[in-house]
C-alpha cells in the first residue's frame, strides 16, 4: 500500500510499505478514507522531533476491513474514527477516555513511531478498537469525523479548561485550526466577548465572520490590542492556541488579574522564558492540555448533531495522497488562504 513517509527535514514522499496487520485480537485494520494534515504533524516535518522513516498522520477516518476475535464494538464494514492517540487501553484512565493519564505509561500517538504508523496512508492498523475507535454516527459528517480525532477535541477542552464564565471576556492567540476550533467552543461556555489574535488578515476574517473581535496580532501588537480592548485589564480567560515561547508570553501580558490561562499550542523547548513574575502578581491559573480526545466524543457528537457547534469551512483544501509533498508545503507556508489540508488516500 501507500503511505506518507517523512524522508527528512521537510521532506515527505509517498512510498509503498507493506499492508498493515492486526496488532493482537482486539485490533482492528482500517481503509483510510480521509486523513488531515495537524499542526502537531509539522514538528515532526521541521525536524523538532526525529522521525525519519516513520509513517505519518494521526487524523484519519475509515472503514474496518479486518476486525480482531476479541473486538466487541465494530465489526468489518464499519465507518470508524479514531483517536490519534491512544494508551494502554486497560487502565481505569483509558477506560475513562483519557489516555493521556494511562496508568501503565502507553501513550503513543499515531505516525510519530514506527511502533504505530500513522493514517496518512491507505490503511492503518488500529490496536485496542473498543476503547480508541469509534462507530461513525449518521449524524456526523466526513468531516467532522476527521476533526473529532484530534483537533475538535483539543478546541473544545481548552476551552472548557479555560473557566470561561457567563459574560466574561476571552482571548484566543493563533487563529490557526485548533484556534478557530477553540474559538468556537468557547463561545458555548457563555462569554460576553471573544477577541481573537492572529497576524494573518484572512484568520482575523474567518475570527470576525464567527463573532469575534478580530486584533491584529502582527509586530507584537496583539497584547497591547486585548488591553486597550479591555480598557487596561486583560481577558478573564485566555486560550494559547500556537505554542511559540512569544505567543505563551503574550498569553500572561493579554490576562487579567486571577484569569486562566490555557495553552494547547505544542511547545517542545526545555528551557522556555516564561515571565514568572507577571503570572505570580497576577495570579493566574495556567493549563496545559495535551487532549484526552475519547473522553470529549459523548460531548460533541451531541453539540454537532444538535447544531449547537458548526465546525464548517476549517478544511480549505482538499489534495489526493499522491499530492502529499504539495499538501504539506502549502500548510506549511501558509500559502493560498490555507487553513487545514485533507488528503484523499484514493488519488
């Protein structure tokens, strides 16, 4: 079969690796039907993390082509999603839906090890289907489905970890997928206002076309915005949707005294200058989120079938798996209006 396979430092190619097979009895093999291209994906594509040679991807949908004896939940025909990451699958934590906390240290995430190829490919295979994969409910779209693999749920839980109150003031930095996403679920906690900070003239367009209070955040104006927006005191709550040690700055500078902080940019430096002393005078509240995505699916499916949460237009283009190397050059760049990528592993 085909997959997408990190070559080196910004480099993908599409190279033909052997047909995936079950992991054990209770794995599952899915035909990849839709894939997307994650911001997470290009730490690895810069080469923050090393990965060469592996097999990316950890947003896909699809259908089960082979089902494991001891898979309760699906059987062979079923449109699944999948949780881009995934625990042990045993612990009262994953059967909670929160891998991240797995007692039994299994967490892993899709295409990021050779141990568990991603789904930027033709067919994955997915251990531990009753815990980490989930029937496609009618009411979902394609879609949808691929957003709830990872990014829905990492918007809607730093918003939900953000404290928002009713009539409060908000603040998103970074305007990118999982910042529109998290604009979007805030705006289900009740706030009075959302201002939403990104450089990008198009992402501030999308921000204002959804309610929110567009700032400039370019030449580091984006702080000093949210204060004068604020008439000097800062959001209640802030989501840091970037992951840039700037932009985790900013976050602290754009808070008000006693806010909450909620920073779901992926930020990997070891040594990162965080201003103490204003998060200290302040007391704020500061979460980082890495997203126990099964635990949010009851949660959403219900908000997207209900329409309550419209999660339209975060896919603006739309590339064939062949097209790979183009598809993340795009994304990466930031080229022609792009917002997300999703690849047809078909063409």
């Amino acid at each position: 079969m085909r997959a997408v396979v990190l070559t080196g430092e910004r480099t993908v190619a599409i190279e033909n690796v052997p047909d995936p097979e079950l992991t054990g009895p209770d794995g599952v093999v899915v035909r990849v039907e839709h894939t997307a291209i994650c911001g997470s994906d290009l730490h690895l594509y810069h080469g923050d993390i090393e990965a060469t040679g592996v097999r990316l991807g950890h947003e896909f949908i699809g259908t089960v082509a082979e089902a494991g004896p001891e898979v309760r939940t699906l059987r062979v025909g079923d449109r699944v999603l999948v949780s881009g990451l995934i625990g042990c699958g045993h612990c009262d934590a994953c059967a909670s839906g929160d891998p991240v906390l797995c007692r039994n240290g299994g967490l892993t995430i899709f295409g990021t090890t050779p141990g568990l190829p991603g789904g930027q490919a033709e067919a994955v295979a997915v251990p531990l289907a009753d815990t980490f994969a989930l029937p496609i409910p009618e009411s979902i779209d394609d879609e949808q489905a691929v957003l709830l693999t990872d990014i829905l749920p990492t918007g809607f839980l730093a918003a939900q970890r953000a404290a928002i109150s009713p009539g409060s003031t908000v603040a998103v930095i970074g305007l990118g997928p999982v910042g529109i996403l998290a604009l979007q679920c805030a705006q289900l906690f009740g706030p009075a206002r959302v201002l939403a900070l990104d450089p990008v003239p198009d992402r501030l367009e999308r921000a204002a076309a959804l309610g929110a209070e567009p700032i400039n955040a370019s030449n580091g104006g984006g702080p000093a915005g949210v204060l004068d927006a604020t008439a000097g005191r800062g959001a209640d709550a802030v989501i840091e949707a970037v992951g840039l040690d700037q932009t985790i700055a900013d976050a602290i500078v754009c808070a008000a005294t006693g806010a909450t902080i909620s920073i779901v940019g992926v930020n990997l430096s070891m040594t990162l200058p965080f201003p103490m002393a204003a998060a200290l005078l302040k007391n704020v509240t500061v979460r980082m989120t890495v997203a126990a995505i099964p635990s949010t699916w009851r949660a959403l499916v219900a908000l997207l079938a209900s329409g309550r949460l419209r999660p339209e237009g975060i896919f603006t283009h739309h590339l064939g798996l062949s097209a790979a190397a183009d598809a993340y050059r795009i994304f990466d760049r930031h080229e022609d209006g792009v917002l997300k990528v999703l690849l047809d592993p078909t063409t």
